[in-house]
C-alpha cells in the first residue's frame, strides 16, 4: 500500500466496500458454498474460473487460470486501469466514504496521461452540455433531438450536447477555465491548425453522444451531422489509450444493472437506437460504435448475462452483421439470439409505430439461437444442393466450419442436438455426420480473425526451485498455516533446545529462502509481530506484485482444504507439524553446511594434527558425526 495515503483512510474504505456487490457489478456471480463464482474479467474465460472468497471475514478474489487475485482496491485498479489513488478515491464515493483532507490535497498529483485525457474528456462533455441549452449556439441541435423524438430524461441520461458550429469553441472554453490545451489534442477534441499557430475544434455543428466508459465517465464522443453537407454523417473521437471502439459499448454504463438483473444483454447498432430503447423501457440494451461486433464485446457481455440477443436491421448489410456475429459468438459459454427486425427497418423506427414496444418485445422474445440461425442456413444451401456427392461435401463443408468456431468446446448437449437435426435433414445416421467431423481441429483464434488482444494477462512462468523441494514445501505449509488463521501467531511450538516458545520467537522470514515465497514472508511476519489479526485483503494490499498475491490466495486455499478435511488434525497440531518439518529441513541444511566447511577447511590447513585434534573434540560434543572422513593431506 502506498505509505503516503492515510492508512485510516484506505482501512475505512475497504471495511465499507462489500468485495461481492463490487465484483458482481461487473461480472455476474453465482454463488457455490462458501464461494461466489463467475467468468473471470482478465483472461478470455470460457468456464467460471473466478472465485470470490469471503469466509472468515476475508474478501479476496482469485483466477484459478489466469492467477489474478487481490483485493477491491486490486480489482478496480485493473479492472478500471485506474491509478491507487483513483481506485481509493472511487471506492470511497461508491461506499459513501468521506476521505481525510489530507487524501484531498493528494488530488491532483496523479497526472498520468489517461487522467489527463479522461480530464479533457470530461472538459468537453460539460462545454456540449451547456451549448445544447445554448439559446443560439445549441437551437439546431435541439430541433434535431426534438425530431427523434428523444425526451429530456433520455438527453440527460445520455448526457446529450451540442457542437456549436464555429471553429473555436471548445478552444475558448479550454483556455477560460485554464486546461491545457495539449491534453484536449491528445483527446482528439482539438485539432493544430494546418497553416497557421493555434487550433480548432474537431466537433463542429454536430449532435454530441458522450461515450462513457463502464463508470459513466466521458472517455469519446460521437458526433452526428446536423447537415448532410457536413460529411461524414456520424463523426467519432479516434482511439486513444482510454478508447478503444472494440472494447466500448454504447450505454453499457446505464444498462449493466438491467443486464445483469435480467440475464439478457440486447445489442443495437446506433446512438439513436439505444437511447430509443431505454426511452420505452428496454434498459439492458447497449451499442456498438459503429464497427462491427468484437470478441472483446462478448468477452464483456458473456461475464455480465447469459443470453445476447443481437438486433439487426432488416436489410442485407444486417444479414451479414449477422453471419459474422453468429460465428463471433459461437463457442463462447452464453447464448446468442439473432433478431432481424422485419421490412428493413431499425429498432427506432418500430419504436416509432403505434404499439411498436410490444411489436419489437415479440420480436426479441421470438428471436432465433444462433446455432439453429446456422443451421438453417445450412438447410436452405443443402435444398439448393443436388445429388448426394454433392451433399456430403456441402455437409464436410459445414462440419468443417463449425469444428473451426469451436464446435469441440460447445456443450454436449447442443451438439447432440445439431447432429440429430442434420441426420434428420440428411437422412443418415448420427454417426455419419459425425464422422463428417475434421479429425484435426483449428485452434479458435484462427478461425475468427479479430484485432489483437493486447490485454490478455501473462501467465507467471514457475520459478525455478532454488531451494530443495523439501524446504519449500515446508515453507508453504507454514506459512500457508499463518495466512489462514493469524491468530496461531499466539500458539507455542517446539524451540530448538526442546523448550516451548510462540511460533513468531522460533521463526521469522529469514527463515524463508524460497524467493518466491520471500515477500509474502516478509509482509505476513510483518503483521504477525503488530500482534494485530490480518485477513487476506490486507495482505494483498501490501503486496504490489501480481504473482506475489496470487501465492496469497494459493496460500490459503491450500489451508482451507486441510481445514476442511474431516480427518484434519486442529490448527494447532498441524501448526505443530509443518514448524517441525521446517525445523527438519533447516537441521539438516546447517549439518550439510557443517560438513562441508569441515572438509574445506581439512583440505586446506598444513597444520592436520591441531585440526584432527580440533575435530575429536568436537566429536566429543555431539558437534560432528563418527563417520566424518577424516582424510587430511599431509
Ligand atoms: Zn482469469
């Protein structure tokens, strides 16, 4: 933890933050035993790898493939990308906690890039928002927004604004309250004029939608033309290092909860068309921005819902949205419905016909699973098909495409399903079609090709053993023991001389020499010699390295399931056990060490009879063993 924050100040805030109502705002959870679990946020997670661990008062978080694992605070840092003073303070406004003035005077010292940019972000949001109530400057863009028909708690909600149509605008805004200007160009919200000093506005006489992160914090914006000579029609902040189009969802910020609350996410292609939908009542819709749907998309959507409806316009180019979406979701752990809307039209427009909720509720409740869209497309290319040769390699063909989307990692159930269906359609066995199946199985990341994953989190490399297996797995029983319940700190062990002594005389972390355990050692003797109890997440909170606190977490599941064990000795005993082991191995390491100094110091030495008499006499104190080699040079 960073010593310059009131440690009163981070205690307060973890106590009031509630790990599983903060995780489960972002990833639905499910709860199982003691534990919740759910898809783990920072690796592509097709199985519920997370575990949310809260017993004995700990609040911890823990990948079982990727190895994340923390605390809140570790959670929001990544999660969010935020700095630990953005996470402290973010954690705190969320639980309603008031931070020491002396946090306060810390605000503005995190001048990292993306705090600048989402600075300029927010700049810019307030300066749309107030010329959209701008008699002159925001009157187009209120007419337009009074043509969608958008109410003023839609505007509100979505933050709606207005760019005025002049070439200065944001410029002057930006200097009169005293930001720099460099931080709005890095933002793409201005631009250097070409020809002369200075710069311009990048939005200009357009109708501004805030792009919000999942906190609702304006991190782009997209702009549309109020005139159709003002090309291109919908304008969007370029990329920057908090954008990226492929991992943003239009309103996902205002829909999350009614997602995960309904299980259901609905995906829209437009500004418009979310904002419409939110305005009738469907809140669990968001949008893509203008691109086409993303892998980084459904690994967002599978972890909040279980069911993605996907609605398409009705005209050819949403037809091959579509195809591609299909194929994007198809071996992911969520279901995918497909809903053309009909007659060509666009969510808004059958928002805007009479009783056109309920006509566009029926549509999504009748969409189609993705699996069956497939293959009923399959069904209609197998009737344009003739003779059976052909057939069969119309069905090799379609076989071999599912096997690429992943078909070896979809649920049993459904592909038993497919099967019968195309055996039916066929009228083959089962069998047949499924020795249809490509025996050699394209990895999935070749089959959808989609922009790189920068995100993806490294699996630590396991260290090399520096120390004998013996001594650390001693090691780790130990201190294992302690993570799990720091009150054994108070149990006597069995000392050196035979004699009883508390476990923190007889050991401290230089008993530690696993450098992989070292600074786990370190923090947790720390807090044992406070002679206060500790839980986990105060541990984590030490530990700034990713794979220190997933030892933690290993740590204590580990003890945990001896705990469990209904034939587990008490704590005490097993205390008792893994002190002793360390002991063992530690006895046996210095009589090594005895040894060989012994013979380094017989090879060297003229003088072989003071040495031979020396070594006797240490014999005769228990210091040496009989069988010592007692060869001298002489
Ligand atoms: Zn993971």
């Amino acid at each position: 933890m960073p010593s310059r924050f009131d440690q009163s100040d981070v205690d307060r805030v973890r106590d009031a933050t509630d790990l599983v109502a903060l995780i489960a705002e972002h990833v639905s959870l499910h709860p199982k035993g003691r534990e919740h679990v759910g898809l783990c946020p920072f690796h592509d997670d097709h199985t519920p790898s997370l575990t949310v661990v809260t017993h004995k008062d700990n609040a911890f978080y823990k990948c079982h493939s990727c190895g994340a694992a923390g605390n809140a605070f570790n959670f929001v840092m990544d999660y969010h990308k935020m700095s630990f003073p953005e996470a402290l303070r973010h954690l705190a406004e969320r639980a309603g906690v008031q931070l020491s003035a002396r946090f306060d005077r810390t605000r503005d010292d995190s001048g990292t890039s993306a705090a600048a940019l989402r600075k300029a972000n927010a700049i810019a949001a307030s300066f749309f928002c107030k010329m959209l109530q701008d008699r002159e400057h925001g009157a187009a863009t209120r007419s337009m927004i009074c043509d969608r028909r958008i109410d003023d708690t839609m505007v509100d909600a979505f933050g709606l604004g207005a760019a005025p149509a002049e070439w200065d605008g944001l410029v002057r805004h930006a200097r009169a309250s005293g930001v720099g200007i460099e931080s709005l160009v890095a933002a793409g919200l201005l631009k250097p004029r070409p020809t002369a000093d200075g710069h311009y506005d990048a939005f200009r006489n357009r109708l501004i939608f805030p792009i919000c992160d999942e906190l609702g914090r304006p991190i782009a914006f997209g702009g549309r033309q109020l005139d159709p000579a003002d090309e291109p029609k919908y304008l969007n902040s370029a990329e920057s290092s908090i954008f990226h189009k492929s991992r943003t969802l239009y309103g996902l910020h205002l829909a999350k909860r009614a997602i995960i609350a309904s299980k259901q996410a609905i995906v829209a292609e437009g500004y418009t068309d979310v904002i419409a939908c939110h305005q009738a009542g469907l809140d669990n819709v968001v949008g893509t921005l203008g691109t086409a749907l993303t892998r980084e998309h459904v690994r967002l959507l599978k972890r909040l819902c279980d069911v993605v409806v996907l609605l398409f316009d009705g005209d050819a180019a949403g037809q091959r949205a579509a195809d591609r979406a299909v194929e994007l979701f198809f071996a992911e752990s969520v279901d995918i419905k497909i809903c053309i809307l009909p007659d060509g039209s666009d969510p808004d427009d059958v928002l805007r016909q009479d009783a056109g909720v309920d006509r566009l509720r029926n549509d999504i409740t009748a969409a189609e699973d993705a699996l069956p869209y497939m293959t009923n497309q399959f069904r209609r290319e197998l009737r344009r098909t003739d003779g059976a040769a052909a057939k069969y390699r119309c069905l090799e063909r379609f076989m071999t495409k599912l096997v690429d989307l992943g078909w070896h990692h979809m649920p049993g159930v459904r592909k038993r399903q497919t099967s019968a269906d195309l055996s039916h359609w066929l009228g083959v066995s089962i069998d047949d079609i499924e020795s249809a199946l490509p025996r050699q199985r394209r990895s999935f990341s070749t089959a959808v090709a989609t922009g790189p994953s920068t995100d993806e989190p490294s699996v630590p490399q396991e260290l090399a053993p520096a120390v004998s297996p013996a001594r650390g797995r001693a090691e780790r029983d130990l201190l294992a023991l302690l993570i799990h319940s720091p009150g054994l700190r108070a149990q006597t062990v069995t000392a050196m001389d035979g004699g009883l002594v508390t476990v923190t005389k007889r050991f401290n972390a230089a008993a530690f020499h696993d450098p992989g355990v070292q600074r786990v050692a370190e923090a947790v003797f720390g807090r044992l010699e406070t002679d206060s109890d500790f839980t986990v997440q105060d541990l984590m909170g030490e530990l700034q390295s990713p794979d220190d606190r997933r030892l933690v977490s290993d740590l204590y599941e580990q003890a945990q399931v001896h705990a469990d064990h209904t034939a587990a000795p008490s704590a005490a005993e097993r205390l008792q056990a893994a002190c002793a082991a360390l002991s063992k191995v530690q006895g046996d390491e210095s009589y090594r060490e005895d040894l060989a100094a012994y013979r380094r110091d017989l090879r060297h030495t003229a003088d072989a009879d003071a040495l031979r008499e020396q070594i006797n006499k240490r014999r005769k104190q228990g210091d040496l063993p009989a069988a010592m080699p007692l060869r001298v040079r002489s």
